[in-house]
C-alpha cells in the first residue's frame, strides 16, 4: 500500500501467508481441448481452434506460433504464454 511505513508492513507480514504462488503450466503440444479451455484466459472457442491448429500444423515452438492463428491477437497471447510450456 502506497505511503504505509516499512514498521508496519513488518509488523502486519507475520499474519499473512501466500500459498502456492508457482504457476500451472500447460504442455501445449500434448494437452487437449478440455483441459486448455481450464486455462484462466483461454475461452473453449480458442482452446479447440489451438486444438485442431495443431493438428493440421504440427507443433508450437514459441508464443510466436501461436500469433499465427489470426484470431489469437497479441494482447491474447501475452496473457497466455506464462502459461504454456512450448516443449
């Protein structure tokens, strides 16, 4: 919090526990459209047009492949790809 004193924040730090704060990374090149469309920012219409690009494209590489389904802008992407693991 903006202007809150570094005393306090010592203080107040002790009651406050983050949990797992690693992220669930998602294969994919492996992972199907039900558990993708799990993921926090992909919708099921994006989640099976990835699907089925892959299958008639071959694997992802990058984020970079991902951009090349059109309907997939950079905002999009970039909000996916900590995500995903391109393997």
């Amino acid at each position: 919090v903006y202007g809150l004193d570094s005393l306090v924040i010592q203080k107040i730090n002790s009651h406050f526990h983050l949990g797992d704060t690693t992220l669930k990374q998602y294969s994919i090149n492996e992972v199907g459209e039900e558990e993708l469309a799990a993921h926090p920012y992909i919708r099921r219409k994006y989640a099976k047009i990835i699907v089925n690009y892959r299958m008639q494209h071959g694997r992802f590489g990058s984020p970079e492949d991902l951009k090349k389904i059109h309907i997939l802008n950079d905002s999009i992407v970039s909000k996916m790809a900590p995500y995903l693991q391109f393997e």
